[in-house]
C-alpha cells in the first residue's frame, strides 16, 4: 500500500506524503508495519510490486466473500458502496 500511496502522491503532490500513524492494538504487529513502512519510504524494501500484486491476486478468491459481507454491513454508512 505505502507503493502504491508513494505513486499516487508523485503523480498529484509532487511526491509530497503524509503518513499518520493511529494507536495499535498489537504493538509488535504495529512495529512490523512501522518498519516495513519506512522502508519503502526510504525505497529499501525486499518487496517487489509484481510480487505482491500476484499474491493479492491469488488469495483474492479467498477474501472476496469476506470484504462482500463488509459492504453490506457497511452500505448504511456509505450511500456510494
């Protein structure tokens, strides 16, 4: 997501980016993504975009029923879903 967050901006801001980090729930997971964050800030990240768009690919079979019932719950709130 920062990849794709980092496109976005380069394109529309002048590759300008604000990033706000909100309270975590699991601290060693919250410090997992802070790193993996700064890294692809700094463009030090083992992960290639290819890479990771064929596993979201892959596994979106599996979550499709799941984000289907988040709509739905979440339709009421959000006029446009």
């Amino acid at each position: 997501m920062a990849q794709i967050l980092m496109e976005i901006a380069e394109s529309t801001a002048q590759g300008k980016l604000v990033i706000t980090l909100e309270g975590g729930y699991d601290v060693t997971g919250q410090s997992r993504s802070v790193k993996a964050v700064l890294k692809e800030l700094v463009q030090a990240s083992p992960l290639d975009k290819k890479d990771l768009l064929e596993k979201e690919k892959a596994n979106y079979p599996r979550i499709e029923k799941f984000i289907l019932q988040l709509k739905e719950i979440q339709k009421q709130y959000w006029k446009n879903l």
